[in-house]
C-alpha cells in the first residue's frame, strides 16, 4: 500500500484576542484531540461577511489543498449560491471564481468573481456573464453571532490492485472539516460529522482512527472481487481503477445553526462516476441534528405543489404540459434531503432521482414565507422568524 502523502497548506488565523488563546493553538489542539499531526491540515474556513453590489451577503470560504469553493448568500434573498476556483493557481492575483448556474442547462457565461485577499479581508468585483456588468465585493472575516469555526484536515491514500503492476489501482481522498473548540455545542457538531461519515461503525477513540479504518475497509473491497472482475482488471487495466472523494462544504453558519454538505464523489467503473450529497443541519445551542418534522409540519400536497412551481419555473416547464416532459417523474415528492438558511428550505433531489445524470443534483428553494403556517413553533421561534415578521 502506498502512501501518497498528508497534504500541508495551511493558514491559521493570526490575530489573538486579549487573554484568550490564540486560535492556532485551538486549531493544534482540535486535530491533536482526533489523532491527527500538523501536517493533515490541508486548507483553511473562512467566514466572510459584507456586501456585494451594496447588498449584504455571507460567504463561506473554504480552500482545499490548491483548490476554493465557497457557498453564499444574499442575506435578503437566503438562496445559496456555490463559487469554485477556475485554476488550482490560488497564488494568482486576482484569483478567479466562478459561480456555479442554478441548472445545469445554463452553464454557458457564468458570472464570475475576481477577488484578492489580504488578511482579514476579500475585495474585488463580481462580472456578469456577459461581462456588461460589474459590482464591487467588500468582505470581512466574521465569526460573530455563534459562528462555528473549523479545521481541515486531509488524507490521500491507494493501493494497487496487484501489488507488482502499477495499474488499475483504487485511491480514496477525505477531505474532512473539524469544528474547532471545546464547548458542548462545538462537540456536538463534531459528533455529527463523525457520525456521518460513519466512524460511529468503526473502532477507534478519534477520527484518524476511523477514517483509517474506513480507507482500509475500501481498499479490502477493492481487492475482494469475482475471479471475471478479476481477469477484465488485469487485461483492461484503467477499467479497474476506482477513485472515492468525500468532501464537506460550509453553506449556513450563524447563531449556533449550522448546515453542512456532506458530499461524496465514487467511481467504481463504467461510464462515469456518481455523487451524492447529504445535509446536516446541526442547532449547535439546543444540541440538536434537523430533521424535517422538526422544521415542518407539512401539509404534502401543499408542499409538493410550491416544489412543482419551482421546478416549473427554474426549468421552463408550460403550466399545462407535463413534468415529464422535462423531467423523469410525472410528479414531485418531497424528497428526503434538505437545508435551511436564513429565510427559506431548499429541497434537494439527488441524481437519477426526478431528472436525467446530465441534470445533476436538483435543488427547489422554498421561503419561508410561503409557507409560515406549515413551520413547526420551535422552529420559527429558533429561527426569529416571527420577530422578523413584526418587524416588517
């Protein structure tokens, strides 16, 4: 088995605060506290607030080894919009992002962000498209207002399906955030994440142990195939090569909510690859994983029918003619994943689920107040809902 190393870039943040422990030394004792050396730490999270085009906005700044994705927000609007880095070149300056369409049907001219980062602080300008238009982005780093901060650390890892050739070979990447603290709701949302990737099935006192012995559960079932599998392998050798990414992505943060993507990418042979992403949304206060009935008391037929006019509308489909007609169902559901953000629930259909590969992951954004009466009490009273309502 070879190791093809733990990667190493890193930036913590700088600033201290009073007599409180600085946080590279939080950051040292979190991967420490899970088994983890200095040298997973592979990027950085940052949580940014300001404004683009003068409208305020929360931007979750997430690099991987050489590579950004972001997750943001409108602050009047709720809606998440992801950004990723057009080049593993992050030394560039301005660095280059691009915001990813809400369908996959409009991949053509994405607007696009070209931004410079100095210490605490993102500036550049946002570009349409069509590069007709341009709005000034002004971010400053924020973690205010219950804002969890986290870690990343990362482990590469494959192994060759015959040890004397160097091909087909499986290889496995956990790119993994790790909340940073030592306060109850900081453990509860490592837990949750631990959990989710599964190390609640794995023997082991920390996540390097578990994540260990996930890689090594992988590399087994790699090896563990029929005699045929075997024989297509060694006379076709790229048919055999299998690849597993597992990834997490910021997309809320703020007063002790929090929601995270757990987004796994698996290729095992064939055409191409499959992904997955699955939502924690984590109430780091009242100790506390979501799950629908508590955000919802949902009247279904109600609720499928504000997902049809979504769809409808996000993917021009006629009032009168059919889903199928653009879609792989004759009708919706409401599907088993979603989030939250500060003003609506997005919905997300996963691939194959209600459209076609080529149409990725489906995601309806819902707000809240098209459905206020359909909110659970606990839930609008966590979320201020009913004050911001009054506020009016």
């Amino acid at each position: 088995m070879k190791q093809t190393g733990l990667l190493f870039i890193i930036t913590l943040l700088l600033y201290a605060c009073g007599g409180e422990e600085k946080p590279a030394t939080r950051h040292e004792q979190a991967i420490k506290e899970e088994g983890f050396t200095t040298d997973t730490l592979c990027g950085v999270y940052r949580r940014y607030t300001g404004t683009v085009a003068g409208q305020p906005v929360v931007l979750h700044y997430m690099q991987y080894s050489n590579m950004v994705t972001c997750q943001y927000y409108y602050v009047s609007e709720g809606k998440n919009i992801h950004i990723y880095s057009a080049t593993n070149r992050l030394h560039n300056n301005p660095l280059v992002l691009i915001e990813t369409p809400e369908t996959e049907r409009e991949k053509d001219n994405p607007a696009s962000w070209y931004i410079t980062i100095t210490e605490d602080s993102l500036k550049g300008e946002w570009l349409s498209g069509d590069s007709e238009i341009t709005y000034p982005i002004l971010l400053k780093e924020d973690y205010t207002n219950g804002a969890q901060q986290f870690s990343i650390v990362c482990m590469t890892d494959s192994v060759n399906f015959i040890d004397s050739l160097p091909e087909p070979k499986a290889s496995t990447t956990y790119e993994v955030l790790l909340p940073v603290g030592d306060d109850e709701g900081t453990k509860f949302v490592r837990t949750a994440i631990y959990n989710c990737i599964g190390c609640d099935t794995i023997a082991g006192d920390d996540m390097k142990s578990c994540l260990d012995g996930l890689k090594s559960k992988y590399f087994a079932d790699y090896r563990h195939v029929s005699d045929e599998e075997k024989k297509l392998y060694t006379s076709a050798a790229s048919f055999g090569n299998w690849s597993e990414q597992t990834n997490f992505w910021v997309v809320y943060n703020d007063d002790g909510m929090l929601v995270v993507n757990h987004h796994v990418y698996a290729y095992t042979g064939g055409a191409h690859g499959n992904y997955s992403s699955h939502y924690l949304c984590i109430d780091s206060r009242d100790k506390k994983l979501l799950k629908l009935e508590d955000v919802l008391q949902a009247d279904t037929v109600q609720m499928v029918r504000l997902l049809e006019e979504e769809a409808r509308k996000l993917y021009n489909i006629a009032e009168e003619a059919p889903l199928y007609a653009n879609m792989l169902t004759e009708e919706l559901y409401i599907p088993e994943q979603f989030y939250i953000s500060n003003k609506g629930i997005t919905f997300v259909y996963g691939i194959y689920e209600v459209a076609a590969y080529a149409e990725g992951e489906i995601s309806l954004f819902i707000p809240y107040n098209k459905i206020m009466g359909m909110l659970t009490p606990w839930f609008k009273q966590r979320m201020k809902l009913e004050q911001l309502a009054a506020n009016k």
